[in-house]
C-alpha cells in the first residue's frame, strides 16, 4: 500500500479476508444500526390512561388549549419510545 492511500472501516474489516465478507460488514452493521434505534411502537392501554391522567393534571395547571396539544404530541412521541411519563415530561422540561 501506498503511503498516500488511505484505508476505510470497511476495507480494513475485510483486509485478508475472503470476498464476499464485506457483506458480512454491512449486515453487522445495519443489525448495530438497528439495535440504537427502538422502535416507535403503539402506546398500551396503561400509557394511554397515564397520559391522560397526565394532560388532566396539565390543564389544572393552566396550560392553555395549544400548549396542551403539544405538550401531549410530545409527551407521545417519548412514551412510544418507552419512556415514563415522569422522564418524558422531565425532558421535555429539560429541552425548552
């Protein structure tokens, strides 16, 4: 090899290994990929009755008509992902 040349990831998974073994690579790969990533799923019954336990306590609270719309998109979006209602709304919190 040169010394301008310069390896990637994948040419140096693959370097000495048989061909076809970057495919091996990908696979590996995009099952990491996978595995960051949770899947946005439905909501149960229980996170449903939570939720809007939750958005009753928020309009006690004052929150008027539009916040409360996207507090509760929100609030779904971090559910979905599996988190509780208390981390999602800590978040959220967090973040404005």
């Amino acid at each position: 090899m040169d010394s301008g040349e310069k390896t990637t990831k994948k040419g140096n998974a693959r370097k000495g290994q048989p061909k076809g073994s970057r495919l091996a690579y990908d696979d590996t790969k995009q099952e990491a990929e996978k595995v960051a990533r949770k899947s946005t799923g439905k909501m149960s019954d229980k996170q449903k009755a939570d939720l809007n336990k939750h958005m009753a306590k928020m309009e006690k609270g004052g929150m008027s008509k539009s916040e409360m719309k996207s507090h509760r998109m929100k609030m779904m979006v971090r559910m979905r992902k599996g988190m509780s209602i208390q981390k999602a709304h800590n978040d959220i919190k967090k973040g404005s």
